[in-house]
C-alpha cells in the first residue's frame, strides 16, 4: 500500500540481496550453467569455450562488486579458462610435431579439416587433418605408409585428447565456481 510495487517471493529475494550487497543467487545459478555450457562446448569446434568460461567468471564477479569469488580466485579461475583455450589451440600442432610431422604439414592439414568440417561436420575436422597429414607425409617419406600413418595418428589423436583436456579444465572451473558462490 506505500506505492511499493508487489513481486514475486523470488525477485523480492533477488532485489533484497541487491539492495543489501549480498549475492544474487540468480547471477550465480545463470554463470554456473553457462559454465556447464561451455565445458560440454569443448567438443565443439569453433566454440572459443575457455574465453567465453573466462568472461562468464568475471562477468559474475562484477555483479558482484568483485566480492565474490574472491580475487584469488577469481584469478585462478580466469587463468585455467584461458590455459583451457590456449592448450586447445596448441595440441593438434604439437602432437603432430611429435608425431613427425611438419608444421606446414599440420597447418594445411588443420585448413583441409576446417572445410571439410562445414561440409561433414566435427568428423570431416579428424579426417581432414589425418588425411592430409597422411597423404603428405606418404609423399614426403617416399611412400613409408608405417611413418604416415603414425604422423596422422598422432595429429589426430592430439586434436580429440584436446577437448577432453579442455572439458576436464573447464570442469573443474564450474565446480570450483559453484562452490565457492553458493
């Protein structure tokens, strides 16, 4: 009756806690399944998943004035997001190096992956680059099918071991996150 307006039991809550500087538990719910998102989006090509994990903690901290996580945290979790993108990034190049394969090599095998990838999808990526990497280095070694198939092999192998790597990376960030919001 003073000209305050009714709301629901849960905006009630949810304008309380931010009138109050206390956490706004919706916030907190939307970041960590955002964080649930991009940790399954890891096995998506394309999906910048570590960036987009990095950017939903700080965007949670801001909301919160930057009280919660904590800035330790908040740091950690920032760099292991980031270290997430940054091994997906690199894996398929250095495994293919240690394979034997050259730089060059994996390069135009990733971009034959990339075309094939609109054409076949996430499958036609692996095949892309392992037929590549395959068929170059069948022609460089003067037809050793032994030492092309461990190169494509090994490129192959480094780019799927990546996504798990980044899923396990950004799964430990939601839960890390989770706990220490709720």
């Amino acid at each position: 009756g003073r000209g305050e307006k009714s709301y629901s039991p849960e905006l009630n809550r949810f304008y309380r806690a931010r009138r109050e500087g206390r956490m706004a538990l919706p916030a907190a719910e939307i970041a960590i399944l955002l964080l649930v998102v991009w940790t399954a989006s890891a096995f998506v090509p394309f999906v910048p998943s570590g960036v987009l994990a990095a950017l939903t903690v700080l965007g949670y901290a801001y909301t919160t004035g930057f009280a919660e996580p904590g800035l330790v945290l908040l740091l950690a979790l920032v760099l292991v997001s980031l270290l997430a993108s940054a091994v997906d990034l690199v894996s398929g190049m250095v495994s293919g190096k240690i394979g034997g394969a050259s730089t060059r090599t994996v390069v135009i095998g990733t971009l034959v992956g990339i075309a094939l990838l609109l054409t076949l999808g996430p499958i036609g990526f692996v095949v892309g680059l392992a037929g590549t990497v395959f068929v170059t280095a069948l022609y460089r070694n003067d037809a050793e099918p032994d030492a092309a198939a461990r190169q494509a092999a090994y490129a192959a192998v480094g780019v799927l071991a990546s996504a798990f790597v980044q899923a396990v990376m950004l799964g430990s960030v939601a839960v890390a996150f989770a706990l220490s919001v709720l």
